[in-house]
C-alpha cells in the first residue's frame, strides 16, 4: 500500500486524542517533504512497513522515529516531540481502557448534584468560620497548654495524609518506564529494526573509500549494538564484533542494493568501546576497513 496525502487511511476512532494529533503531525510532515514510504524507510533506516503502522495508528511510533523522521524532512523537532511527550504519556498506561481524549465531557449532573458540587456559600463558609474562631478561643482561655498540644497533633494529623497524597499523585503523574524487550546476550541475532530497542545512539561513524557510510548504533537500555551502512552494493560485506560476543555479519548478495540500508543482527555489548566495526569492500576483495566504537553517552 501507497500511503498519500491524497488517500489517508482513518484512524482508529478509539485513538486518544493526543495520539491522533501525533499521527496528523506525522502524516502532514511526511506529506510536506514530498518523501514516499520507500524513500523514508531508507532516509531513517527504519522500515517501510513500520512506518505505514506508526501512520496509521497501528502502533505507537518510538521517540527515535519522530527525530529520525524530522531529521529526514529538515524540520524543527521541538513541537512534534512535545506531542509525542504528550501521547506517550497516554500510550504508557495503555493497559487502563482507552478514552475518547481530554477533550470528552463528564455526563450531564442533576441539580442536587449540582448543589452538592457546588459546596456551601461564601456567607455560609464564612458564619461556620467565625463560630469555630469564637469556640476556639473561649478553649484557649480555660485550657491553653491542652489546647495547644492538641492543635498540635491535629496540624501533623492534616499535613500527613497530604505529602502522601501529593507523592502518590506526583508518582502516578510519570509514566511508568518499558522495560527494554531483550538484553545482552538475549538481543544476540536479533532484527534491531524489529526489536523495538527504542534509544538507539550512533556511537561511531566511519565513510569508506569507495563512499560507504558506516555507522556502530547502540541501544543503551538492551545494552546491544549493530552496524547500520548505506548505500549499498553488490557484493560487499559488514561485521561488527567484541571481546564478550559473537560476531554479526550482513552480505549484500548479487541482487542491485541501490541505495537501501543494510544492518547487521545485534551483538551483546556490556562494553560498547570494544565493539569493532569492518566493511568489506567485495567478498573477493582482501582488503577491509575497521573502526572501535566508543562509550554510551
């Protein structure tokens, strides 16, 4: 399937709100750059069917996809990213039923209800005051050490429950963090465009001397790195290795690469400087070009 401006595909009405402003950021973004799926995909090195899913409300797009997808357009990414800050924040308890966005109005409420929402009057709030002020000070008078024990304990008993309320909220407020879908050695072999390692860095480029672009990408949370080299062609090989692993290769076979971009599986990488890269120019070529990476940030 083609996705175009032209003929968008409805989102699923059960998206909250915040998702469905996302998603419209992203589509009008991708139709803005005047980029296909196909040249998108290889623009961000993540793949074509990935992008129909986040386009459409299929699945929610990591946060590397929305910079990866700015970045492919030239665009400012601060207010696609305070949207996707906003829809992550929804998506993150997405294990609670899905609301129709905070835009959704309460149910009509009667009018007792009404009078019981809207509490007591000013004067009403201000009479029941002024008898407590008056009770409180006759107290005083009989019984001032008692009194002021008792104010006392009654302050410590009014502020508690409110700092452990104000906690709980302030928790509740944050979105609980995803743990990562596989770590060392259980990343090993894995697709990294499939994984959904969601933080990945590039921590080493290198460019070759027949033009290559290489780069060692790591996903601090899996703790696993991979090569990622484009354009590709015919016949050429890349492999990345480390002291703890074993290593990952990828070979472009003889079908015309053009200009895709072409990944290894992931490797373990307890430490990411000692991960190697290499890229061989053809498989009947000696030659080859190595370079380290270095440390997560």
């Amino acid at each position: 399937m083609v996705y175009s401006a032209a003929r968008r595909r409805e989102l699923p009405p059960e998206l909250p709100a915040s998702w469905s402003c996302l998603v419209t950021g992203l589509r009008d973004l991708k139709d803005g750059s005047g980029l296909t799926l196909a040249e998108l995909a290889r623009a961000t090195a993540i793949s074509r069917s990935s992008w129909e899913r986040y386009l459409n409300g299929k699945q929610f797009p990591p946060r590397h996809a929305v910079q990866a997808l700015c970045k492919a357009a030239r665009h400012t990414e601060d207010e696609l990213l305070a949207q996707w800050a906003l829809a992550d924040g929804v998506w993150s308890r997405r294990g609670q039923p899905l609301s129709a966005g905070p835009d959704a109005a309460p149910p009509p409420a009667s009018a007792a209800d009404a009078a019981v929402l809207r509490g007591p009057s000013p004067a009403q709030r201000a009479g029941r005051v002024h008898r407590m002020l008056i009770a409180a000070s006759a107290l005083v008078d009989e019984r001032p050490v008692g009194t002021a024990a008792g104010v006392l304990l009654l302050c410590a008993a009014m502020v508690t429950p409110a700092a452990v309320v104000h906690a709980s909220r302030t928790a509740a407020s944050q979105p609980a963090a995803r743990p990562p879908v596989c770590t060392l050695r259980s990343c090993e072999g894995r697709n990294p465009r499939t994984t959904a390692c969601e933080d990945p860095v590039t921590t080493a480029s290198h460019t070759a001397a027949d033009g290559a672009r290489l780069e060692i990408r790591l996903s601090p949370s899996c703790r696993a790195g991979w090569i990622r080299a484009w354009p590709t062609h015919p016949g050429f090989g890349i492999e990345i290795t480390g002291p703890d692993a074993r290593p990952q290769s990828a070979v472009e076979g003889a079908r015309p690469a053009g200009g895709e971009v072409t990944t290894t599986t992931m490797i373990a990488a307890p430490h990411p400087g000692s991960l190697r890269a290499c890229y061989y120019p053809s498989l009947g070529h000696l030659g080859r070009e190595c370079f380290y990476g270095t440390r997560a940030p």
